[in-house]
C-alpha cells in the first residue's frame, strides 16, 4: 500500500493484519459443526472470537471441550473465561460443554438456547450461577418444537411471544421429547378450577368426560401438552374410573401398556373422570361414610325409591260409612293393614 492512497477507507494491511483480528477477538461468532462425535475446540478458534455458533444434526450425545491452555505447564488446564454458546443443532440428542481439563464438569445447553458460560480453567459453570436459567422466546406452545433442560438447579424457560404466556422445562429432552408446562402462579398439574369459560386457556383441559392423549393419538384432545396430566391419571387412578383406550378407541389396561411413558408412547387415550352434570367430592372415606376411590363417579341424577328404602310415616283415612277413621303407621318394611270395625255387618281395611 502506498503512503497516502486510498484516501477516506481504511488501507488493505491495516483491515487485514489489525482490525480483522481486533473484531474477531472482540466479538467474533465462531461457526462449529457437530454429528455424532465429540469435538474439541482449536486454540485458534478459541481465540478468533466470544461466541460459538453450534450447527448440525446430532446422532448422539456430543461433548463440546474447549482446549487445553497454551500456558498449562505440568497439569492440564483448559482455557478461561467467559464465552456464549449458541445450540442450533438438531437431532435428539444433547450437547455439554467441558474443558479439556481432566475430570471436567460441564453445562448441558438446550438446543436453540443462546447461554452465558464461564470456564475457570478446569470446569464449565453458567455466568451468572445465581440465575441458571437457559431463556429463550418462541412463537407459541414449546411443546414438540423446543428443546430444554431441567433439572441439577437449571431450567430452561421460554417466552410464547403469541400468548404472552410464560413456560418452564419439566422434563428436559430434544425439540421433540422435552415437556413444558405453562407457569399459571400456584396451580400445577391435577388441580381443577371453576370456570365460566366454554374454551380451555392455554394449559388446561375441558373436562368435558373426554379423553387426552399425544398428537397422534386421535383423543379429544390430542396435544403434548397433556402428557403431564396423562401421566398423573395413569398413575393415580384406576382403569375402572379412568379407562385407558387405544389409538383407534379400543380398550386397553394400564397392566398392559406397563407404564405411563409407554402408553403415551403408544399414543393411547386416557378417559377424563367424570364430571358433567355432577357435582364434586372428596374422595377416600369420610367418618360414617362409604368409601370412594380418586376419579369415581357414582350417584343417579333421578332415582324411584324401592320399598326398603321408605322411611317410617304414617296415613290419614275417612271411613265413609262409619263416619270415623284413625292415623295408622307405614313402615319402609311392609305394608300396615289395621282394620276398623264397627258394629254394624261388616268391616273396613285400611293399608298403610
């Protein structure tokens, strides 16, 4: 380059041999395939930038390590600092992230989750520990598009920028095993609410005596959102008060599908208990009372009392002819005959 060319840009060396490195050290995005084996980030990598973009279809666990320190000197130590991990990577499987370090312990990123780390050389942690939350925003329910973590003090938790609604990772897993339920303040799965509502909100259930079940199941409610529930029914409740259906209707036992992770995997439908036209109770056994089990129904909406279940009561009758008569008492047991006489021919019977 010639000593004053290129008046107003910047010359070719100084773009090449100093901003050029300045922008990546200071805030390059480092791109980084992955598969299905673990892979080690280079020194030259490490360096070119703070973020590390991580792209590619897993077909296994993988363990992203950061390399070993340049400076490590008679023990083995990865390199520090802060730096941001952005999982775009597909597949149902996870991705940790470790240094090289031995005996490294590691932070497992959700895909899609953009995280802060933290590397002290030996161990990976989150940036803020006070905060171990993996956030994230998606455009409606999570539930068979995200994937999310939970569990060991971290939670993954996405904002619906649809419903303005808030969820949390209950049980972490791909894009298409992970399960989030919607935060709704104190209620949590199994609680029932009064409503005047004809729809459910997001969430909840109808319990409109239908069934739930997986998409693929054909139940009423056919979502992932109600695994939780279904869970909670296989478990809690018997196949008498909760029937346990196929895919296509058929009756099947909790006995054998084995679990509930199974039936729903078999896309079965669970049987909501019972509940239009009734009214609730406690179930278990009351003092003085019968008995029932969690999810029965019993009762009659109309009933013809039978003889035996007549109370004690008593009939008022005129006898015309004698111009007198008597009350005479009627038990739930039998009928009552009295017979009035007179003293005349004959005589008058009464039944009770």
């Amino acid at each position: 380059m010639t000593t004053g060319s290129d008046s107003g840009v910047w010359g070719s060396n100084l773009n090449t041999f100093t901003f050029a490195p300045l922008d990546a050290i200071l805030g390059a995005t480092v791109p980084v395939t992955l598969g299905g084996t673990n892979v080690t980030l280079t020194l030259t990598q490490w360096v070119s930038g703070g973020a590390f973009k991580l792209t590619g279809t897993l077909t296994s666990n993988v363990v992203l390590f950061l390399p070993l320190s340049p400076n490590s000197v008679g023990s083995a130590l990865g390199v520090g600092g802060k730096f941001i991990i952005d999982n775009e990577c597909t597949g149902n499987f996870t991705v940790t992230v470790k240094t090289a370090a031995t005996s490294s312990t590691g932070v497992t990123v959700a895909q899609g989750a953009r995280t802060s780390l933290y590397s002290d050389t030996v161990n990976v942690w989150y940036a803020d520990d006070g905060s171990p939350v993996s956030f994230s925003t998606f455009a409606g329910n999570p539930n068979g598009s995200v994937a999310g973590i939970a569990g060991g003090g971290v939670a993954s938790v996405v904002w619906d920028t649809t419903d303005n609604a808030l969820w949390v990772c209950s049980t972490g897993g791909s894009s298409s095993t992970a399960v989030w339920f919607q935060a709704t303040g104190d209620w949590v799965t199994g609680d029932v609410k009064q409503t005047i509502a004809t729809v459910a909100p997001v969430g909840w259930v109808m319990m409109n005596d239908g069934t739930i079940g997986s998409a693929s199941s054909g139940a009423t409610v056919h979502s992932a959102t109600t695994q939780a529930l279904f869970t909670l029914l296989f478990n809690n409740i018997s196949d008498a008060n909760c029937p346990l259906l196929t895919s296509v209707g058929g009756a099947t036992t909790r006995g054998a599908l084995g679990s509930a992770a199974s039936a729903w995997a078999a896309n079965c439908r669970m049987t909501l208990p019972l509940a239009l036209g009734r009214a609730f109770a406690g179930a278990g056994t009351g003092a003085g009372l019968t008995t029932h089990a969690l999810g029965s129904a019993v009762g009659e909406e109309t009933h013809a009392l039978l003889v035996t279940e007549m109370p004690a009561h008593t009939h008022a009758y005129h006898d015309p002819l004698n111009g007198g008569g008597s009350a005479q008492s009627g038990g739930g047991q039998g009928a009552n005959s009295p017979t009035a006489s007179t003293g005349g021919a004959g005589s008058t019977s009464s039944g009770g």
